[in-house]
C-alpha cells in the first residue's frame, strides 16, 4: 500500500487539492479539448432537434435535426465564433462515429415480424450491393470525367482525381473519404484531397436529404411504405414524441445492481473495437513492405481502413453470439439505438469538419462534378429500386442515400419510411455491407488506395469495368427475385411533393 501510495503520488495526474489562486494542473485541462469538442457536437445537435421543434419550414421540410446543427456548427466555426476550435477537431470524432454505427448495425439482430420482409435477406442484400457497386464505379468515372473536362474548357490544372474523389465521399462516406484523401494527399501529393473529400461526403449528405427526404416523405403519404408505424402525423413533424406516447427503447438485459443495459452494450462495442485495433497492431508489420506488381498493399491494414477490419470482427461476433444461444442477452433495440445515435453525431460532425477555405478555392469544379453525379445516382437508384421487387421503395430511398453520403445517411433516410427498422431492409444492409467489400474488393482494397498512381485507361477500365460487370449482373438477379414470388414495386418516380 505504501509504495502504491508514493507512485500516485509522484504522478502528475494526481496533485493535492489546490486552493483559491494555485497553479492549475495543466496536464488535466488538456484532456478537455477532445470531450468539448463531442460537447459542442452535442450542443448542435440538440439545438438542431429545437430548431426542428419550434420552426414550421423545418418541421415540413422534415429536415433532420442532424443537419440543422451541422450547418450551424460549420457556419460558426467558419466565422470564428467558436473560439479554441478548427475543423481538423472534428474529424477524428466523425471517423469514430461512422466507424460505431457500422460496427453496432452488424451487432443487431433480424426483425421477427415477417409481414415486414422483403423476402431474402440475401436477394435483398445483392440488390443493393449491385447498385452501390454500379454507383462506386460509375461516380468515379464521371467525376474524373468532369474536371478533366472544366480543365481543357477553363485552363485550370485541378487535379482530375480531385474529381474522382467524388466516388468515395458521395458512395462511400466520410470515413473512407477520409481514408483515401489522406492517403492520396500524403502518397501522391494531391493538394487539399483530404478536405476536398470531406467536402464532397458533406455535399453527399446534404444532396441525400435535399433528394430522399422528399422521396421518402411523397412514399409515406401515399401509403407505400411497409411499416406503417411511419406515417407523417404531429409527432413526425415536429420530431418528439407526445408524453403519453413516448416508446420504448429497449430492453433491459442486465439488473442494473450488477451493470447497467446500455453500459454492457456498449461493452460489446468496446470489446469488437479491442479485437479490431489488436488484429491491425498484429498484421501491420507483417503487411508493411508488401508491394506485390508495385502496388503497396501494406494500406489497408492501417488503422484508415478500421471500420472495414471492425465490420467483420462485429459480423463473426453476432454469429458467434447467435450460436452459442446468447442472443437472449443482447438487445437489437438497444444496439439500433446506438447505431442511430451514432449516424446523427457522425452527420454532425462531418458538416463541421469542412474547411471554408479549401471549399471557395475549388468551388466551380466540385459543384459541377456534384451535380452531374446526383442526377445520375438518382436515376440509377429509382430504376434499380422498381426492378428490386418487394420494399422497393425502402431500398430506393435507402440506396440512394448511401450512394450519396454513407449507410449512415441510408440508415436516416429509411428511418423516416421505417421508424423503427423493422422491415428487412435493415437487415440487409447489414449483409450489404460485407458484400460490397467482397463484390469490389479490388477497388478497395487495391487500386483506391493508389489511383493517382494508375494511368487514365487503367483507372477508367478498372472503375468503368467493375460497374458494367455489376450491370450485367442485374437480368440474373430479376429472375432469381422473380422465381422467390417477390414482384416488382410499382413505379417509383415519385411525383411532386404537395
């Protein structure tokens, strides 16, 4: 005791206590940046859900309250209001958030109801990965396209994968923007590719609700939504829920005398987050080096692609669960909580994580490549979406946010036709997001990480290539969804909001 004693002690973080006038421990205040800066991310997505309450136009336009604090979060930092505080504060947290609400969404179980199913889990779950992988390619192509174009129109010399960066922040997200701006930035030297990705992943996120909400909202009030808990009544408008109606949110697994419900799932959280970080620290230097063709591979075994490595470890930790017969044990409600919990903090932070400066220097070309790539997107979605069959329009809605920011943006977008995740859909973009790995592996795990090193035919053949393979894929997969008594959805063009 006396030497556990003199080593607390001796250490800096404990001091005795100081009255009026002593030093401070400035060892302790610095710990206090990372917690003020998830401080304010909650501060603006509290004042976001107000805004929602009490403004008329937000609460019609069913604007989440996400979104209403990140563009307020971005405009005071970009006007210096927040003193002590940059972007860069916020992307880490971003990068954490996108990395729990996929990890926590391949933790949660299947619905029971089967009124609510779409048939195949795995048919479903194939549909929207041959529309994400038609997206990743295509989007890459056209956004390349697009600068190489406004340079020989303007005379600029931007950076043609500049453009092609559009790919992975509108199809991909935040975290994989992140991902393969930095890597591109500090490999190949394409200026300002990390903020120009975040930038993109926030005109994604922005361009998925300014599109889907209207989408979702036309499908709701026509009554085509399976989950008739979804229906656009006081309450959906103004985002809370009245006193006396107010749902549950989940079950207590655990007496709270021995560990409180949501602290142990979040245990589990911890312990897949643990195995993942443990898993990358043990292959890391086996990886380092490895440069098979010229291609370094070592990559994608660094902590920038965690939330791919984490997606697996919580799939096998499901499975495992599952058969052991612990499933008892763990509430989907509870984890579906902490998924959504988590898009809305991610969305947060990623408008915050925006850079101005780098924004107005660029702003023709990305708004252009924006553009081009949201009508298309939107096109490919409401057409793939018609030949999915059942919960087509779940899926249409779905997809297209995630081909325009991330499974975080689609996990919001369903939730407004599917407020408790209860049909299938949710299910399967849980098997959506393994297969998508397995069905372009090659990008992400191959040429992504080096695309500036590829000529401009190897990059068009590859990216061009992957999304006609998945369009010829289509025909094969109508008739197995055929054969499984689903029919195709009703068209799905949704005609003007009233």
């Amino acid at each position: 005791m006396l030497r556990v004693g003199a080593v607390l002690r001796s250490s800096r973080w404990i001091t005795r206590d100081q009255g009026p006038g002593e030093r401070r421990n400035p060892i302790m205040e610095s710990t206090f940046h990372g917690i003020v800066a998830f401080a304010l991310l909650a501060a603006m997505l509290l004042l976001g859900s107000l805004l929602r309450y009490r403004i008329a136009a937000l609460r019609n336009s069913l604007v989440p309250a996400s979104i209403i604090g990140g563009i307020i979060g971005f405009a005071l930092l970009s006007s210096g209001l927040i003193p002590g505080f940059t972007a860069a504060d916020f992307t880490s947290l971003t990068f954490h958030f996108f990395t729990l609400s996929f990890m926590s969404l391949c933790l949660t179980g299947g619905s029971d109801n089967k009124a609510l199913s779409g048939g195949s889990i795995l048919v479903g779950g194939l549909w929207l990965t041959l529309i994400w992988t038609i997206s990743l390619g295509l989007q890459g192509v056209l956004g390349y396209g697009v600068v190489v174009a406004y340079d020989g129109v303007t005379g600029a010399d931007v950076s043609a994968f500049l453009g092609a960066l559009v790919t992975h922040g509108f199809t991909q997200g935040p975290g994989q923007a992140l991902t393969y701006g930095g890597l591109w930035e500090r490999e190949f030297g394409i200026a300002n590719a990390t903020q120009v990705g975040l930038i993109y992943a926030s005109l994604g996120f922005l361009v998925a609700f300014a599109v889907g909400v209207p989408m979702a909202r036309w499908i709701i009030r026509k009554g085509l939504n399976a989950n008739k808990a979804s229906r656009i009544d006081g309450e959906f408008l103004a985002g809370f829920y009245a006193p006396k109606r107010q749902p549950e949110a989940g079950r207590m697994v655990s007496h709270p005398a021995n560990l409180d419900s949501l602290a142990f799932h979040i245990c589990l959280l911890g312990v897949a987050y643990v195995l993942t970080h443990v898993w990358l620290l043990s292959v890391r230097d086996f990886a380092a080096g490895f440069t098979p063709w010229g291609m370094n591979l070592g990559v994608l075994f660094s902590h920038n692609m965690f939330f791919l490595h984490g997606l697996v470890v919580c799939v096998l930790m499901r499975s495992v669960i599952d058969k052991a017969g612990l499933a008892v044990y763990v509430n989907d409600e509870t984890l579906k909580r902490i998924t959504g919990g988590s898009v809305d903090f991610m969305i947060v932070g990623t408008l915050m994580s925006i850079e101005f400066a780098v924004l107005g220097a660029l702003l023709t070309p990305i708004l252009l490549v924006s553009v081009v790539i949201t009508v298309s997107t939107l096109a490919g979605c409401l057409l793939m979406g018609r030949l999915s069959g059942k919960l087509g329009y779940e899926r249409a809605v779905t997809i297209f946010g995630c081909c325009c920011g991330s499974t975080g943006s689609g996990l919001l977008l369903l939730r407004i036709v599917d407020a408790d995740f209860s049909t299938s859909v949710a299910k399967e973009l849980a098997f959506y997001n393994i297969a998508i790995v397995v069905a372009t592996f090659h990008i992400l795990f191959i040429f992504a990480p080096i695309a500036p090193s590829l000529s401009v035919g190897t990059y068009v053949a590859i990216f061009g290539g992957t999304a006609l393979a998945a369009l010829v894929a289509v025909p094969f997969l109508m008739r197995r969804t055929r054969a499984l008594g689903s029919l195709p959805a009703a068209a799905l063009v949704p005609e003007a909001p009233k």
